[in-house]
C-alpha cells in the first residue's frame, strides 16, 4: 500500500471523477452507487460524512461515513450512531489495502469525535463484505437493518 493515501472532500474538481469510480459487476447488489451516495449525503447534510480515497492523483475508492444518526427512534430514542455508511473500492483498485485504509480513517475520525463505537452494516452472503470486515476487527451486533448484518467496532 502507498504512503501517498488521503481522504479529499469531493470538489466540483473531483464528482465527475466520483460518479465514473464503479466496483466489480458482481460486487454492484453489495453496495451503492456513489452517486446515489452523494445525493444521501446532499439530504443528510452534516451527518454524512463523504470522502474520496486517494493514492497520489489517483482516485482509487470513495467512502461515506455517517455522524450520530438516530438508530431505532421508535425503541430507543437515545440510541444514535455512527459509522461507515459507503464503502466503493474501484474494480481495479482493491486487494491493495485501500479498504482498510479507508475503514480505519473512519475510525480516526470517529475518535477524533469522541465516538466509543463505529457501526457498519453490510449484505450477508459468501460474495459479501462480512468476512472483510470481521478480519479489521468488527464483530456482529445480531441486530439486522434494512436485511443488512449489522458490526460494531470498539474505537
């Protein structure tokens, strides 16, 4: 993995770039497209937390992150969130440890925020991420949302 890694906000520079970024075909039903990503993000505002992942000039993945989101209002009002919302590897791009690279800078911002947990949901299923994201450390709440297997992550 590249020493050159960073997060940018995405720019009128960069959405062309970010809305082109696509994951492998049979990867599509797991995750979102971004540009799906980046209108829930206009919606949400200050909760969504989106960022490319760049190594060097090159666009290599785009995350969203989202910021203290009401969980389960109807059984917990209290129960708010946060956590990795989006996670996009392009095709071309992954099994160079971009991933983990974009998982644990949204641990350091959820530290820097003075989160205890990080959440992550994820489509269940052999050709799911689930096995990616036991192997950083997240383990399953039991909890389902959406049909999505629900991680927590002690930050």
């Amino acid at each position: 993995m590249s020493t050159s890694l960073r997060l940018e906000q995405i720019t009128p520079a960069t959405v062309d770039a970010a809305l082109e970024l696509r994951v492998h075909p049979h990867q599509e039903h797991n995750v979102a497209p971004v540009v799906r990503s980046l209108a829930e993000a206009y919606a949400f505002g200050e909760q969504a937390w989106p960022r490319l992942i760049f190594d060097g000039d090159r666009l290599v993945g785009f995350l969203m992150a989202f910021l203290d989101i009401p969980w389960n209002e109807d059984k917990d009002p209290g129960d708010r969130r946060s956590g990795l919302w989006r996670l996009n590897i392009s095709a071309d791009a992954q099994g160079k440890g971009y991933g983990r690279f974009a998982v644990e800078a949204v641990r350091d911002e959820l530290r820097r925020r003075g989160e205890q947990h990080f959440y992550v949901t994820w489509e269940p299923g052999e050709d799911g991420p689930g096995a990616f994201y036991e192997k950083l450390g997240f383990r399953t709440t039991g909890e389902v949302s959406g049909g999505q297997t629900v991680g927590v992550l002690d930050v």
